[in-house]
C-alpha cells in the first residue's frame, strides 16, 4: 500500500456499490463516483432545532432557568422538538448529515449528554456524526439550520437555515425547502 493510500482509503458509492477516492486536495463535502453521486454535507444544531431547549426552561424566572441548565442530566433529558427525529433521517437520505452543537462550558456535562441525547433519540444515523464546537464559522457544507446567529453562524460557508424564523418557522418549512 502507498502512502497516499494509506491517508486516502476508497470509499463506496451508496448508489452504485463501486470503490472511489476523494482527492486530497478537495474539501470535505465532495465525494464523487463513477456514477457521479454527490452528496452534499449539511449540518443541524441542537438545542432549539432539535431539541426542545426552552420547553425546559417554560415558566421559569432566568435565576431558575441557569440553575436548571446546570444541572447534571438536563441535557440528556430534554424533549425532541416535532417532527426533528423524522426530519433528520429524511435529510439523511440526500444529504451527509451532521450534528453541529455548541456544549455550554459553564456545566462540563452537556458535552457528553449531548452525545447521549443523540444515541438515545437519533441512533446510528448519527453515530459519530456529531461535532461540539464553539465557532460553527470553520464549518463549510450546503446549509446550517439553527435557531440563532451566535457562535460563527454567521460565518458558516453555506446558506443558514434560520430555523424558527418567518421563513422556516418548523421542520416541516425546512423539509419543503431542502427535499
């Protein structure tokens, strides 16, 4: 085995089942095969698109709210937001789908809940698909859905999703627009 092969293994096509390298100079979200399958990256946050963050948090004085979200298991226990479980494994189906959250660092534990809310409501469609980081600005792909404009969104290479706005107010918004 060559050097290049070895940092550069084949991939295969889901469509046509033949083996296919990436260049090592092409970005992360171009995978090409003979019959010309591409499938683009696209990447969904958390809290807010598909976990229903502030339904946790409903009726609470601010004070109550961050001890809430402080506490150990908060993250894991929350509720999906309608519909988002079914509209990830639709958008799965066209697009490489990744998981592009940013953990809180005031509570450590939201880093590994995250990933546990993910295996227990996602499962394997998302198993190492999901990416905890700060600056969502270093990330390039078709599209980012998430409910704010914090963390690098605005510097995402791609189109944002602002989901819950006049626009893409549900998943069912955001479905239409991206199937």
């Amino acid at each position: 085995m060559t050097t290049s092969m070895a940092h550069n293994p084949p991939k295969r096509c889901s469509k046509c089942n033949e083996f296919f390298t990436i260049p090592m100079h092409a970005s992360v979200n171009t995978k090409k095969c003979k019959c010309n399958d591409i499938k683009e990256d696209l990447f969904i946050d958390m809290d807010g698109v598909l976990v229903d963050y502030d339904l946790a948090v409903e009726g609470l004085s601010e004070e109550e709210a961050i001890k809430t979200r402080r506490t150990p298991g908060f993250f894991k226990d929350l509720k999906p937001m309608e519909n988002a479980i079914w509209g990830f494994h639709k958008l799965a189906q066209k697009y490489n789908v990744y998981i592009l959250s940013t953990p809180s660092w005031s509570t450590p534990t939201s880093w590994t809940e995250k990933v546990i809310w993910t295996d227990r409501n996602i499962g394997s469609a998302a198993e190492k698909k999901i990416i905890l980081c700060h600056n969502k600005g270093l990330f390039k792909g078709r599209a980012l859905i998430d409910d704010r404009t914090v963390n690098g969104v605005e510097e995402f290479k791609g189109e944002h999703i602002h989901f819950g706005s006049e626009k893409f107010p549900d998943w069912k918004a955001v479905l239409e627009y991206l199937l």
